[in-house]
C-alpha cells in the first residue's frame, strides 16, 4: 500500500469518525421527545439511503450488472453491516449499560487481528499487538464503562453479537468492488438495509414511536424533522460514503482501528453541543486510541503477509475467497469474482 494512499485514506477516516461521531448528538434530542431508539436508527438509515441513491444510480452510470454481480455484497451490507449490528447493538443497551454495549462493541478491530492470526496461524507483528493495546486502554477510558449492576449474560451475548457485526461491517467494505461504486454500496446498502428495519419494527420486534412536535436541540427549539434530516445527511450519507472509502484504501484492519475515533469524536460532540462533561482520563484515552492507530498504521506489510479472501467461508454463504481484509467475511458468491484481484490487508 502506498504510503500517499494511506495518508489519504486515514484522512478520508477521520472525516467518517467525525461525521458518524455527530449521530449521538443529533439523535438525543429526538429521544428526549418520545422518539424510540429504533425508530430514530430506521429513519436515519432510509434518510441516507435516499440521499445517496441519486449518487448511485449516476455512479453506475447504466452499468446494472455491476450491481448484479455484487448483489451479494450490497445485500451483507444491508441486512449485517446496517440492519443487524444496529438490532443486536439495541437489545444488548436494553439489558447492560450503554457505555459496556459500546466498549464492547468497538472492540471490532481486536476480534479481526485476533482472526487473522487464527487463520494464519502467524503472530501479529509486535507493533501490531501493542497498538491494539493501547488504543483499548484508549477505549476504555474514553467510554469509562461503568460497573453496576449484576451481569447480564443475554445482554452480553447481544453485545458481542455486535461487535462481530461492526467487524464484518469492515470485511464487506474493505472488498475490492469488482467494479461496484463506493457510493452505490453505501446508498443501496443503508436503503435496502432500512427497508429491513422497517419490517422488523412492523412485525414489533423493534419498538417504534414517533413524536412529530418541536424538539430541543442545542437550546433552541426546531420541528423534528431538522435534526432527522442532519443526522440522515451528514452522520450516515457522509459517514457511510466515507467510512466505505477508508476501508477501501485502507484495508478492514486499519480502518478498524480508525474507526474507535467515532468515539472520540462523539464524546467531544457531546461536550461541545449538549453540555456534557469531558474528564481529563477521557482527553487521555482520545490521545492513546490516536497513538494506537499511530502503532497500526507504522506496521510495514510484506507481499506475503498479505491476506487473499481472509474470510473465505468464514461469511455466509461465500465460497469465492475473493474478498480481503475485514469485506470478505461475510460476502457470497458472485460469478465473476477472482481471487487474485485482493489487495488489501486485514
């Protein structure tokens, strides 16, 4: 990889962290209304969906079959990397606290080093091990889980469940597109993956409520539909358009790894904009997830260190092997895939 392409993707990065960290912020003042959870998540995601799909359709630039032969992948996206991880992300915060739920979640980019080293039975180089490390500890103290109340194992079971769904997130998205545009994955993605929201909230295995007043948002009152629209512009259509691009030249590792600053970057949202307050323990674990990426990102990466469908058969349904990185565990089959088109490293 080189180092100009590296650079451009970690910044590409840093522009999703910042834009998926605003999520939380815009998000609160439609809870504190009556809106559930769930039903502010699905109408974020079908607002994305609906922005990018123009985007897409004129990427595609007629070119159908592209869509066709990634059908697979567009629909792991949909249906693991949007609507799954959200649901189990939602019912694990519904029995542990939020703070643990999110700690263990965003322990996605542990779970793809320890993957590879499974599969490849290869010991992670040192520089590796030591940035995972430290940005954990950089994790930790940025969400400050707390320690109350009695375990809860089905609550954990769902967190877990989301933490592999964050890290297949990265595997689909890290695949090369065999000719699919980054931003028609993400628009046909979140649209498709909403309209799979839509259906598990009308069967009512995900609570919906609306509420369709005047909300408090940063101390002024606006309708409702003003920090729905940002938070469907800015915190998914950007956030995903770019998170998918990172991990595209980046690789599910890396990416992984850059990703832990969407924490970092909501938590300064939440002290900017609503008043929340930022420890010192917190700016420090801010600085050793940056040093953390630091370590990652200073790994040099020899051609036989490099992982061709890494996930092959780890994913539903695949038997290409043709993804790299974190995209190709949880891709199916497409007709044209070729193994030897993977250039990227978990």
């Amino acid at each position: 990889m080189k180092r100009s392409s590296t650079t451009a993707g970690l910044a590409i990065a840093v522009l999703a962290a910042a834009t998926f960290g605003t999520s939380g912020a815009l998000i609160k003042p439609l809870l504190e209304s009556g809106w559930s959870p769930g039903a502010a998540v699905t109408v974020r995601v079908l607002i994305g969906g609906v922005v990018l799909l123009p985007f897409a359709i004129v990427s595609l630039r007629g070119r159908w079959s592209a869509l066709w032969r990634s059908r697979w992948r567009v629909l792991a996206m949909a249906s693991v990397g949007v609507a799954g991880t959200q649901l189990v992300y939602f019912a694990a915060i519904s029995r542990i606290p939020v703070s643990t739920g999110i700690l263990i979640e965003y322990m996605a980019p542990l779970l793809l080093v320890a993957f590879v080293w499974a599969r490849t039975r290869r010991m992670p180089k040192v520089v590796v091990l030591v940035g995972s490390v430290v940005a954990l500890v950089g994790l930790v103290l940025v969400v400050s889980p707390g320690g109350g109340g009695s375990f809860d194992a089905l609550g954990f079971a769902f967190a877990l469940a989301a933490m592999v769904g964050c890290a297949i997130y990265y595997v689909i998205a890290a695949r090369p597109s065999d000719g699919l545009p980054t931003v028609a994955l993400a628009g046909f993605g979140l649209l498709i993956g909403g309209l799979m929201l839509v259906i598990v909230g009308a069967v009512g295995l995900v609570q919906f409520t609306f509420t369709f007043g005047t909300v408090s948002m940063f101390g002024s009152a606006v309708v409702w539909w003003v920090p729905l629209v940002l938070v469907g512009v800015v915190g998914t259509a950007v956030a995903y358009a770019a998170s998918i691009t990172a991990s595209e030249m980046l690789g599910s590792r890396l990416a992984s790894f850059a990703g832990l600053l969407e924490v970092v970057a909501a938590t300064f949202y939440a002290w900017l904009l609503l008043g929340e307050k930022l420890s010192v323990l917190q700016l420090v674990g801010g600085a050793l997830i940056l040093v953390g990426i630091g370590f990652v990102r200073s790994e040099r990466v020899e051609p036989e260190q490099q992982i061709v469908g890494a996930a092959a058969g780890a994913g539903s349904g695949a038997d290409s092997g043709s993804g790299s990185g974190v995209s190709s565990s949880s891709s199916s089959p497409r007709s044209s895939s070729s193994s030897s088109s993977s250039s990227s490293t978990i």
